[in-house]
C-alpha cells in the first residue's frame, strides 16, 4: 500500500534527506504513520533509521543541535523549523528485569523493519512508512487492524514483558480504536498484578494522554474497569454502584456519572 507524503512537512523531509545522503533508510514510525493512513494531520513526528550506527546518526545530525536524551534506547531528538523530531536506531528489547524500565536494549541497524516492529506494542504500532515514497511497511496486520479499530497485541510473548502496555491500551483504545482484540484483553487481564513495577511517572504520562488528548476519555475509564486493572485506583473503584439520588442524578450511579462529566470535559477543552 502507497499513501501520499503531501502531509510530511518538509523540515521532516529535509531532515530525513541528510539522514539519507548518509546512507541511512529512513522510515516513518508510531502515531504519524496511522494518522497518514486515516486522512488526519500528524503531530508527532518519529523516524526510524535503518543502515547507520546510532554515533554515525548523531554526527549526521550534529547541525541540528541533537539531544541525545534516550542514547540507552537508540534515540535522538531534535527540532528543526519548529518541528520537534524524535529519531531512533532500530533496537530489541531483552526483558532482564522487573518494570518497565528492566529492560536490555540492543541497538542493530542491520535489522530488518519487521524485526524492529516486533517490539511495539499493538499491531497499529507496527506500521511504518517510507517517508519519501509513501510506502507503507505492515508486517504484522497492522493496517486491517486499524481500519477495523482493533488493538492487537503485536506479538503476545513481548507484549507481558512490558507492564506498561495495559495504560497504553487504555488511552490509545480512547484514542485510535474501538475495541481491544479478546486475546490481547486476556493478556492485559492476566498483567494486573504487574502494575506496581510501573514508574509514576509513565503512569501519569499514560493519563495524561487519556484526559488531555482523548475525546471520549471515559473510553478509557470503561476499559480500566473491564480489564480489571480498576482495582489500582481506587478512588475510581469506589464509584462503581455508588448510588445517588433518583430524582437529581437519573443517569445512575457516581461512577456513570463521572464518565459523562470527564467526556463533557473534554468536549469543554476542545472548543
């Protein structure tokens, strides 16, 4: 499948071209990617570089004032034109400890792109495309997925390693889907007890992203609930069967109410 590059502004490509004249592949990755495909404006902006040594890339791009603020994952950022630009060097993830951080990193540049898309999270995650001829790369049926609104684990034995991905169901499922694939749901349910190997930090993050980004975010509020992960916030917890009075609150109980009030919120914040 091609889509257009009309929409790649052209600090990206200009970036992406350098990276090139260096002998770089350069590929389009994350939330950009299923934004293309779905007719919307990105506004992220993740490059993934194929043939070139992560200190090969960083010298390339040494003009743009780099940071290189996860050089223990593989990646660079930069802001050029007033763009912010996240670029990584293809990686693996070996799981050698607890949490999300427990992780051995394993920078290959010779990796194939579906090698590298092994390691993301859902299956719409694993897309890429090539940022100059609008391919796209779909190894793993990431684009049936997405046009189906399906969160799927990408592949399940890498999927429980990281007990972060249930908080990233929650808030992409509000965001980019409508329904999580019922074996990927059994995963995520059997991942509760791994929440407090997460960093408060990404926790927050995660919900961040549901209730400033989201325009549903009691999309998210009901997965929480359903997959069982609930019971880590309590306060939550507490309003499911909370009854209120009839007469003032016909919705039902605190808990209906409150996803109605987190919706309005975000319809609040968007006008």
């Amino acid at each position: 499948m091609h889509v257009s590059t009309g929409c790649v502004p052209n600090a990206v490509l200009s970036v992406a071209r350098q990276i090139r004249s260096s002998g770089g592949r350069v590929m389009l990755v994350g939330g950009a990617v299923i934004d293309i495909v779905l007719g919307r404006v990105p506004k992220d902006w993740d490059l993934e570089v194929y043939g070139v040594s992560y200190d090969d890339l960083a010298a390339t791009l040494s003009n743009h004032n780099p940071k290189l603020v996860g050089q223990a994952f593989g990646i660079i950022k930069i802001n050029f034109d007033g763009f912010d630009i996240d670029i990584n060097v293809p990686r693996k993830d070996n799981k050698v400890g607890i949490g999300h951080k427990g992780f051995e990193v394993l920078m290959d540049p010779s990796m194939t792109v579906e090698e590298a898309a092994r390691r993301r999270d859902f299956t719409i995650n694993a897309l890429a495309m090539d940022v100059f001829t609008g391919e796209i790369a779909d190894p793993f049926g990431g684009l049936n997925d997405l046009h189906a609104g399906i969160l799927r684990a990408t592949d399940p034995r890498l999927f429980v390693q990281d007990p972060l991905r249930p908080l990233r169901a929650m808030q992409l499922l509000a965001r980019k889907a409508k329904s999580v694939d019922h074996d990927t749901m059994q995963l995520i349910r059997s991942m509760v007890d791994t929440f407090p190997e997460i960093a408060p930090e990404r926790v927050h993050e995660e919900w961040r992203k549901l209730l400033l980004k989201a325009e549903r975010p009691s999309v998210g509020l009901e997965f929480l609930r359903n997959s069982g992960w609930i019971v880590h916030f309590p306060e939550l917890h507490a309003l499911i069967g909370c009854e209120q009075h009839p007469e003032w609150h016909p919705e039902g109980d605190v808990w209906i109410h409150s996803c109605g009030t987190v919706d309005s919120a975000a319809w609040g914040r968007d006008q």
